[in-house]
C-alpha cells in the first residue's frame, strides 16, 4: 500500500511540477502529508524519487524547490569514431530476454523467474547475516571462500557413480554469475579467432560472450535428444575446434534434456578429439519432471567444464556461479577471471552460502517445481486451445521455457511488435541461433508473473498469427 500512495504521490506531483516555474518551491512535508491523506514516511519516499529523476532539489533548512534546468552545449564525440575505428564485435542490442515490462503487460518474454518463485524470506535473512559477518569487511580468496567451494564440490559428488573420482573444493572457481564464467573460459581456453562449437539453437549470452571474445563460433545442429553424436563428430574433425559449449539439462531455449546415453555418447566423442565439453547446468534447481544429471558428475579426466549458477534460483542480485575444472584448464580460468573481475563480492558468496544451507532451500525449491509444473501446463493448455499454430514439438522436463515453432512464413518480428502493441511480451526465436533461423520460432517463459492472465496472453498471440496467414 505505501508503494501504491508513494506512486501516486510522484504522479500528481510531476504534474504539478510540469506546470510550474523552474525554483519554485514545493508545499511542506507536513502540507503535503495533509494533502494526500499519507505517511511522512511515503511522502518523503515520493520526494526523494523526485529528487533522483532530477525534477527537484532540496535545499536544507530552506525547503524544496522545482529544480531549474539548464540547456546544455550539444556534446561533439565525433573524435570516437576515429579513435574506436570499426565495430569488432555486435553490440549487445536491447535482447528481448533482458526487457523490463510494466506491470500491466502480460510477460512472457523474460528468462529469469518471478518474484514469487524466489526464497525471499531465506534471501533477506541471509543478507542481513552476512551483513554483519566478517565477510562484509574483508577480502575474500580469489577462487571463491572455501565454504562455498565446497558446497559447489560436494553437490556435484552426489551426482558422482561409484568408480569415478568426485571433485574437490580446489577445482572450484567461484564466479560473479555465469555470464562471466563464459568470458573467461571463450578467451582463456579457445583464444581469438579459433572455433567453437556451439548447439543450434543455443543461449543467446553464450553467443554474445563469444563474439566479444573474438571466436568463431561453429553451430551444431540440436534436436530434442541433443546433437547427433555423428554430426558433433564430423564438426570436430573438419573445423579442429577443442571445445563444445552445450546445455545438455533443460537447454535454453528448448527445453531439451539429454538422455544419460546421449551424454556418454557425447562425452566419449569429446575425448576422441582431446577436446572440452563446456556443461552449462543453468537450470539446475528447476528440474519439474526430471533431475538434472550432470554429465561432469561422470567425468573425472577433465573433458567436461562444469557451470553451476544460482542466480536464477537464489535471487536475481545475488550473481554468484562456478566452474568446476580439473586440470591446467582450472589455472587458465582462474588467471582469466582474475584479469576480469579480481574477485567475487564477499558478502554475496556468504549470502548465497546461507541460502543453500539452511532447511528451508530445499523445502522451497519442491514448491517451486509444482510451480512451475502447474505454469507449464495452463501455458501448454492455453496453446492448444487458443494458438494451435504454434507447434511444440517438446515439453520440457525442466528449466522455466516452452520453445515454439511457427507456421512457414511467419514475420516472426512483426509478430512481437504486434503483440507489444497488444500488451503481450515475446522473444522472437532468431536470438538463439549462431547462423541463421533454420524456421520461425518463438520463445514463451511460464515462470513469469501473473500465470492467470497466460491464457488470456496466448489469445492474444492466436489471433495475431491467424492474422498472418
């Protein structure tokens, strides 16, 4: 309710500065506390974001006033063009995954879960416990705190058969977010202008990570099942590459889970050609009809580089990953990492630490897969009914997207515009493929908020698609 009262505060507030004179002053606190039937608490609030947006100032002991802008000299950076000379790798364009949405849109388009599929409650405890904790001062270890270390080692041991070596806390490299992870491993182990294969479709961010590094990314073509052993195969052989980034658990953006057999058959073509599997397990936590099963947990002679992440899980400000690597491969990550970022925020690893090791986390993440369970279906259901078009052609055990291809000829752009312009928030499928779109597709997240307006978004979308046929 105070969020409600402080908005409508700035609303009418702004109003009331639009139509006044640059210095003028503001009512009083207490007058507008009068005025709007609210707390001093929220009208300070409303006042202070006023104060930031730049329509006010505060002049102590004197009162507040409309703040008086300035025009300024058009700015020259033409020199820069010069200086940067041409564009060595895309731009990270306004990607329709990292969109912000209002309120009153329906959303779909977004890869990160809801609020309230989030440990809020074991989140904020934590932070103010590692608030206060040594951790909030000092320096942590540049591979990462111990602690942590080993929490990230002994979850993946659990996974790990009998026979085969588990990791150690020492092949831990503790990551601000997976993102990061990927910068250095693309540039520590592949280097510039050599190749990487890559799923098609696969992760946008991948994609990105490896353009600003400057490698040539090679697509391998991915199904429901994974890449064809034979194809991976050949791709290795004709291009010399030593690396294979892959999501081989609820892969964004299909959904596809590889079948234990699939991954060994992977595996023993990536040790055929002493080369690296990078397992990127972003959805570890969000298995709904299925466990994640790491292939690394299989692997103890240092082919598979293992990416675990809670961002997603955990909270969207608490950026914290791994890596797990054995070998020399470890050193050059870690040496890479520390060129990037030195280390990782103390208080955020002893945050993200408390979080996984209280009984409450793993209560939390049993709702959360009947969450996502119960999202996943009504968006399912509400694609039959409403949007038959769209064919889906695998329901996906785990992670938070349904991946949906079109009708041939599909302006699959016009199709977002058009649904934005409706309310209704999509990706459009073309982020997703190194080269170009094999066909039309788009990609629908059911972990967003308001699952009870998904059938009414899919109408929507429906109707739309029937509109270009």
């Amino acid at each position: 309710m105070n969020n409600d009262s402080s908005s409508r505060i700035v609303s009418q507030l702004k109003e009331w500065i639009s139509a006044a004179a640059p210095g003028a002053r503001l009512p009083s606190t207490r007058q507008l506390v009068a005025d709007y039937q609210a707390s001093p608490v929220t009208v300070q609030k409303a006042l202070r974001t006023l104060t930031s947006q730049g329509l006010i100032e505060s002049r102590p002991g004197v009162g507040t006033f409309v703040r008086a802008f300035r025009m300024a000299r058009p700015a020259d950076y033409a020199w820069q063009t010069a200086a940067l000379g041409a564009l060595q790798a895309p731009r990270l364009t306004n990607t329709a995954a990292m969109r912000s949405a209002s309120n009153d849109v329906i959303a779909f388009h977004s890869g990160y879960p809801a609020r309230e599929l989030l440990p809020e409650r074991l989140v904020r405890a934590a932070l103010t416990r590692a608030a206060r904790s040594d951790a909030s001062l000092s320096r942590p270890p540049v591979a990462g705190l111990p602690e942590l270390q080993s929490w990230f080692a002994q979850e993946l041991s659990t996974s790990t058969p009998v026979g085969t070596s588990p990791p150690q806390p020492g092949d831990v490299v503790v990551l601000p977010g997976s993102q990061s992870g990927l910068s250095s491993l693309f540039r520590g182990l592949v280097g510039h202008g050599q190749p990487l294969l890559v799923e098609s479709p696969s992760y946008w961010g991948a994609l990105l990570a490896a353009s600003q590094a400057g490698v040539r990314v090679v697509p391998v073509p991915s199904g429901p099942d994974g890449p064809v052993p034979a194809q991976l195969a050949r791709a290795f052989k004709e291009t010399g590459a030593r690396m294979f980034y892959a999501q081989p658990n609820f892969a964004n953006p299909t959904g596809a889970q590889w079948s234990a057999q699939r991954g060994e058959e992977v595996l023993d073509v990536v040790r055929r050609y002493g080369a690296f599997l990078v397992e990127d397990d972003w959805a570890h936590d969000f298995g709904i009809t299925a466990p994640s099963m790491p292939i690394a947990a299989r692997d103890d002679s240092g082919h598979v580089l293992y990416i675990r992440s809670l961002t997603k899980s955990v909270s969207p400000s608490i950026r914290v990953a791994a890596i797990i690597a054995r070998g020399p491969a470890r050193e050059r990550i870690l040496t890479a990492q520390a060129a990037e970022s030195m280390y990782v925020s103390g208080l955020l690893q002893a945050a993200a630490l408390d979080v996984v090791t209280q009984p409450g986390w793993q209560t939390h993440l049993r709702g959360v897969r009947a969450q996502l369970q119960s999202r996943r279906d009504l968006l399912v259901t509400s694609l039959h009914k409403h949007a038959p078009q769209a064919h889906l052609a695998n329901l996906p055990k785990g992670g938070l997207n349904l991946w949906l291809r079109l009708p041939d000829g599909t302006d699959v752009e016009r199709l977002a515009r058009d649904c934005e312009a409706a309310g209704v928030l999509i990706a459009g499928g073309s982020e997703w493929f190194p080269a170009e779109p094999e066909a039309p597709y788009i990609r629908l997240n059911y972990a967003g908020p308001n699952p009870g307006a998904f059938p009414e978004g899919v109408q929507i979308i429906g109707e739309l698609l029937g509109r270009q046929e």
